[in-house]
C-alpha cells in the first residue's frame, strides 16, 4: 500500500487544514505514475483534511492540471490559445497525433503518453510550444515533434 | 526601451540577496520601515500615480488607502502571480529575474496596510517560479527580512507560496482568494469587495507582480523620479510581451508614450517574411484586436479608454493576414468557453452560442442573422457577467466584428479568402 502510505505522508506535510487541499491534490497527483488522482487517494484527503469526499473530488475536476482519470506517463500538452495558434499549433497537435497514434484527449495503449490541448502557459515567445510535464518544448515543427515523440520513448526504456 | 522595473532581471543571480542588496535591494524597505509612517507609505504611492499593472489599472495608491482604512486586526496581502491571460509572459520574467524585488514590494504594502500575512499565488503552470519563490522565502527568513520584528522594527510578516493547477478565472481576485482557500475558483459576488472582505473574510489587498515590483523603487528613489517617467496620465513603464507573426517575440520594457507600430516595427523588427499586418490584439486574449489604421496608437491608459479599448496586461499579439477572422476567434471564444468558471449563465452560455453561431458561418449555413446573434450575446456577457472573465471575453468579438464585417459577409456568402475554413459543398475559393 505504497500509494496510501505515501498519500498520507503527503498530507502531513503540506498541512491538514481544508485551505491546503490544492497543494495536497498537486502532490498526490505526482506520487502517480499515471498523473491522476484516485479514488481511493481522494477518500484519504477527504478525511485527512476532514472535508466531503464531494468537495474533494469537485475541486480536482475543476483545475485542468488536475485529473482523475488515467494520463500518460508522458502528458503532453499543446498549447491551443491565440499566440500558439497564430503560429500554427493546429499543425503541432496534428504532428503529434501522427506521432503518437491517438488522438488528443487518448492515452497510448502502453500508458507512456497522453495527448490534449490545453490554456496558454507563457510559452509564447518560443510558440508553437507544448508542455510535457513540467518541461516546456517550443519553436516546433513537425520534424521536431517526431523527434521529441523518440527521445521520450527512448528516456521511458 | 526602458530598463526600469526590470532593471535588474539577467544582470544579478535571482536568489543572491548579496547581489540584490548591492544594486539598491532593501532600501525602499528600510527607507519604509526606518523613516517612513504607514501612511506617508501610502501618500508617496498615491502622489506616484502608479496604476496596477495587472489588467484593471487601478489607482494602486487608492487601493491600499482601502485596505489601510478598514480597522480589522486580521489583513491579508496578496501578490497575483496567476499570469494567465494568452500571451502574456511578462511576470514570468520579474518572477524568474529578481523574486526579491517582488517580495519587497509585498512587504512595504504589508507594512502600509497593516498585514501581518502575506501570500503568493503563482500559476502551476510556472514550476520554476514556484520553485524560486520558496526558496527566496526561505533565504530570508534566515536573514530576518521575514519574520517576528523584522530589521529590529516594530513589524512583523510572513508568506506563503500557494500554487494554482490551471485556471485563468483565478487570475480574477475574488477567484483567486477562493482558490487559496482551498476551494474551486469561482467568483464571488461583488460587492463586497476584497478590500473590505477577501481572504477568509478579512479585508484583503491583490496586487499584480509588476505593480508590486515597481513598489521598492518608488519608495527608495521617491514620487518624483517615479513621475518623471511616461505621460501625462500614464505615469512609469509598462512590461509587454509581444508574440505571434512577429520577428523578435519577447518581453520589453517600454516607457509609456511609445507607440504601438514603435512597438512593433522597431523594437520587434515587423513581422515574419514581411508579410501584412492584419490585426493586433492587445491585453491578452480578452482585448480588442485592432486594425492597422490604429497602429499610431500611444501606450497611454487615457489614450486606449477614447478609443475605448484597455492596455490590460501589456500583451500584444501580432496577426499576419494569412490569419482567418472568424477562425482565430472561435480559437479565442473556445478558450473563455473552457475557462469559464460556469457560476453565471451569461457567460457560461454565452461562450458556447457563440462558438455555435461561428460554426454555422465557417461551415457554410451562416446568415446576417448569425452576426447579429454574435453581436447580442456579446453585448449581454460584457454587460451583465459576473466577473471580469465574461465580461471581457466579448471584447475581441465585438471589435472583430466592428472592424472586420467584410469577412464575416464572405463567409455568409460561402468563401474564406484565407482558404483556412472549409466549407460544405462547393466553396468558392478566392484564395
């Protein structure tokens, strides 16, 4: 039960007041290979943190960095605001969903990679850009994104 | 250009408070804390003028003044790193350049209003500065800048680094404070406003990034250099950020007075291949998008308010003339209809008819009527939402609209000239 132990470790240090509850989710979300809070993680937090398991669950379906669905290893995300668009974010999104096989909002059938739009995240001077986690790639060009696709394939083995 | 604000960002290590003290760090604070009263605090940022720099700009000064009046014991401030508005990058640059100043700016509005707790909210979107953020905290409250009695003084504050998880809404004040509540980031209902009753129901004070870090230098070097920078009406600089078809993208600093093809034809270098300008967008995916005709525009608050149009966050977006109208506005509206928090139906709704009526034009069954429905919904959101989000979220549209009605009329006729929509059945292509 490393999961349960480790969510309940995370708890205790950010803190069990009901105004702590974003950064806990942030962190459990991490302790997951697959970038998704569970079920059972947010029955630990509610009580943890004494709130409803309603109020918990409504909070991490309401920031789009927060899941509670399975994500890849890899979450990519493509920027699909106005600066990335200018600068061809339609084709990017495409490449990437030649790359990896799926189409945005699918996870890949080995779990390494998941694919969506998402919110502008302040990569606009290297637009088009994406986000993989915490990394930023930008400046991107078809030929880059298969690239990126085989470097991180070949960093997951 | 103007190295003012930023002056110290890329010239000194953020999180050497040695380099930092050695290029004038700490002397707004000290200045504060040693010979200044709360309220001369206070009077020397309103004879300043400073005007926040988040978006709204309100009177800085004025603000404080409300959050200094209020005679609870309990106050919060609170620096807005929630930087989300599309294209806009340039807290990132002061948070990641000199987290210091931010902070100092922070503590002099403490001291001035009276708070004795601080909070920063930066955007998850931003590790790196969260990252910094805590560790700068740390350096000094080893150093007694944070803390019981601080500097020997009579004044005591601590901060706290809260992250966001991705939620333009929580850019919005009341937004913001129901997120570090631990809640989602719906707006509240205004009035009452934060000033009065914010953070947990005590009377709050949000500042921007770039307002909080221009804090230290008007009170070390005084009112009166602060006011010799800009124009009339528009004292200091403003941080932009200029992305899109443009050849140099980036942050600069820019005096205000300076005009928007200065902006963009010499400090930017002009646009990609040369192309044609078609539009520019300025603040952020929430302002207007202006045509060429109005590039001798000066960066002045009461310059873009004749026009009717805000400054907002200083960012500016540059579109070449391969770009589709009503494309890049089903991109922009898409983008409010996702982040709409969904507590007011304007703007819950609003959002999504208009991308419907969109459609029906980019795919061939749109007619006048469509305008006109795009036109009412618009004015209803910016009239009636609930908080700045909805309000604003029409403010590209109804530009769009008033200044390119020519390619709304093509597509109700069945072509893009851009050739970037397709239609159903024969389009008429005059690519």
């Amino acid at each position: 039960m490393d999961l349960e132990n480790n969510t309940m470790e995370a708890i205790e240090k950010i803190g069990n007041t009901p105004d702590k509850l974003i950064e806990v989710l942030i962190q459990c979300q991490s302790l997951n290979q697959q970038n998704y809070i569970t079920e059972e993680q947010l029955n630990l937090i509610s009580k943890g943190l004494n709130i409803p398991l309603s109020k918990a669950y409504g909070v991490a379906s309401f920031y789009s960095m927060l899941s509670t669905s399975k994500k890849g290893k890899y979450v990519i995300q493509v920027c699909n605001s106005g600066p990335c668009y200018v600068n061809n974010s339609k084709t990017i999104a495409k490449a990437f969903q030649d790359a990896l096989g799926i189409s945005l909002g699918e996870v890949t059938a080995d779990g390494l990679f998941s694919l969506e739009y998402t919110s502008c995240f302040g990569g606009c001077q290297i637009a088009p850009a994406v986000k993989i986690n915490d990394m930023v790639y930008g400046n991107l060009t078809e030929e880059k994104v298969w690239q990126l696709v085989d470097s991180l394939r070949k960093e997951a083995v | 250009m103007k190295s003012f604000v930023s002056k110290l960002c890329g010239k000194i290590m953020p999180l050497s408070l040695k380099e930092y003290r050695e290029h004038g760090g700490f002397l707004g604070l000290e200045k504060a804390l040693f010979y200044m009263s709360p309220q001369e605090v206070i009077d020397e940022i309103k004879e300043s003028r400073l005007r926040g720099r988040g978006g709204a700009s309100f009177p800085t000064g004025v603000k404080w003044q409300l959050v200094a009046a209020e005679g609870d014991e309990e106050k919060y401030v609170v620096c807005n790193a929630d930087e989300g508005e599309p294209g806009t990058f340039k807290d990132k640059a002061l948070l990641e350049g000199c987290p210091f100043q931010v902070i100092e700016g922070l503590m002099i509005s403490a001291y001035a209003v009276g708070a004795y707790k601080g909070y920063i909210y930066i955007r998850g979107e931003y590790p790196n500065s969260i990252d910094l953020f805590k560790k700068a905290i740390n350096i000094l409250k080893k150093e007694g800048y944070l803390g019981e009695n601080i500097l020997g003084q009579n004044f005591s504050f601590d901060i706290e680094v809260r992250s966001g998880a991705g939620a333009y809404v929580c850019g919005e004040e009341t937004a913001l404070i129901e997120s570090i509540e631990g809640n989602s980031g719906s707006s509240r209902f205004k009035p009452p406003y934060p000033p009065n009753c914010g953070l947990w129901g005590k009377p709050t004070l949000v500042n921007n990034v770039e307002t909080l870090a221009n804090i230290p230098l008007i009170i070390s070097q005084g009112a009166e250099e602060f006011l010799k920078l800009g124009t009339k009406g528009s004292k200091g600089t403003k941080l932009i950020s200029v992305s899109g078809n443009v050849v140099n993208k980036g942050v600069f600093e820019v005096e205000f007075g300076i005009s928007l093809r200065e902006i963009i034809y010499d400090i930017c270098g002009g646009l990609e291949g040369n192309k044609k300008l078609k539009f520019i967008q300025v603040g952020g995916s929430s302002g207007a998008c202006l045509p060429e005709l109005l590039l001798d525009l000066e960066l002045d608050f009461d310059e873009f308010k004749k026009h009717n149009i805000g400054i907002g966050s200083g960012a500016i977006l540059v579109v070449d003339d391969s770009c589709c109208i009503l494309d890049f506005m089903r991109v922009t509206t898409e983008f409010f209809k996702h982040e709409s928090c969904g507590k007011c139906t304007t703007c819950r709704e609003g959002n999504r008819h208009i991308i419907k009526a969109i459609d029906r034009m980019i795919y061939g069954s749109g007619t006048e009527r469509d305008m006109q429905i795009i036109k009412d919904i618009a004015t209803i959101m910016r009239d009636s939402s609930l908080c700045g989000l909805g309000q604003a979220a029409p403010i590209p549209v109804l530009s769009l609209l008033k200044h390119f009605k020519d390619e709304f009329q093509e597509h109700i006729n069945g072509y893009c000239s851009t050739g970037v929509c397709n239609f159903k059945g024969e389009g008429k292509s005059h690519g």
